[in-house]
C-alpha cells in the first residue's frame, strides 16, 4: 500500500515538473529531465542523510517506468489540450502530501529522533519542488513564496509521528496525514491563507 501511494506522490511531482518545464518554454527533454528531479530529488535527499544505499529509486525500474510514462503522458496532454488553471500548484499538493507522510515513515523506520523524523520528512517533502523550480529560473522558489507550503510539510509530519506513536495502523495514519498537508495547501491557494506576519516599521518608525 505504502509503495502505491509513494509511486502517486513521485508521479504527481513528475507531472508538475513537466509542467514547470512547459511554463518556461522548455523543449521535451527539459521536461524529462525536471519530471525525474522534482520526482525523486526529496527521496535522494534523505537517502544521503540517512546513508541508505543503494539510493531507492536506482533499484525500482516500476518508479522509473512510472516517471517516465507520467512525463511523457503529461507532454503529450499539454501538445493538444491548454493548460488548466492552478493545475502546477495542485498537483504539486498531491505529491507534498504524499512524499512528505512516506519520508516520515522512512525516517521512523530508521529509528532517529522524533525531531529527525520531522526534518527529514519535510526534506523529503519540499526538495523536489525546490529543485525543479531552480532548474526553472524560478527566484525564489514557491517555498519561499508561498507561507503554507514547507508549514503544511510540517503539520502531516507531526501527525503521522503521533499516530505512529499511538500505534494507529500505516494505512489510515497515512491517508490521514497526506490529507492534512493537501487540505492545508488547498486552503492556503484557494483561501488565500497565510501565517501572519509582523509589521514592518518604516524609517520614521510608523508600523
């Protein structure tokens, strides 16, 4: 169960860094090439934290089909049909909310900290996209754009850490917190939701 929803996250990242790609005009390589770095850029990151080797995805040519199949199926979708509105941002939410949750349980599975647990999951969550919206030309990246994005990381992390510590079983402690993160992300877009923010002072001392 834990494998298929890790392939929905990476495959929803796949898509956004093709369609990344085709907002900045690239060519279908380019494309190729952001689908597989947004896809498995977070999951490679705390591989190498964590020193697991070999890397997961150069052992699972199933994530790799999958990549390529969702990138290539995506390109072929944008050739014909326009691009719909907010689509980037939401699809890019399905794989926050995915990739985050999985990165927690492989953290936990390797038995670090509970603060460890929280970081990695987060690395796990945002690289990709951070990744993919450098490869872009895109300053600063939505994570440093958007208040509710690495904060929304941050919340399923936490509620998938205390529902593994009250022993609630993979699957509903899973769902349950990748829809936390997508249910924060949404609303933070279509809400207009931010964290607040303290008031700048101007020269003469006026907030």
């Amino acid at each position: 169960m834990l494998h298929v929803l890790y392939l929905v996250g990476v495959s929803a990242f796949a898509a956004s860094g093709v369609l990344a790609a085709h907002r900045a005009n690239m060519d279908p390589f380019g494309g190729l090439v952001l689908a597989f770095a947004a896809a498995v850029s977070g999951g490679t990151l705390r591989d190498l934290i964590l020193d697991r080797h070999p890397l997961y995805w150069t052992q699972d040519w199933v994530l790799l089909t999958v990549v390529a199949g969702v990138g290539v199926g995506t390109m072929c979708y944008l050739r014909f049909w326009k691009l719909p509105h907010r689509s980037l941002l939401v699809v890019d939410a399905i794989g926050l909310a995915v990739v985050t949750v999985i990165g927690a349980r492989a953290a936990i599975d390797s038995e670090v900290t509970p603060l460890a647990v929280l970081i990695l999951a987060v690395l796990t969550g945002v690289t990709g996209e951070v990744v993919r919206d450098v490869l872009c030309g895109e300053f600063p990246p939505l994570l440093l754009r958007e208040d509710v994005y690495a904060t929304a990381a941050f919340a399923g992390a936490l509620c998938y850490l205390l529902l593994d510590t009250l022993d609630v079983a993979r699957t509903p402690a899973t769902v349950v917190s990748a829809g936390l993160v997508f249910a924060l992300r949404l609303g933070a877009m279509f809400f207009g939701l931010s964290l607040p923010r303290p008031h700048r002072e101007d020269e003469h001392g006026n907030s």
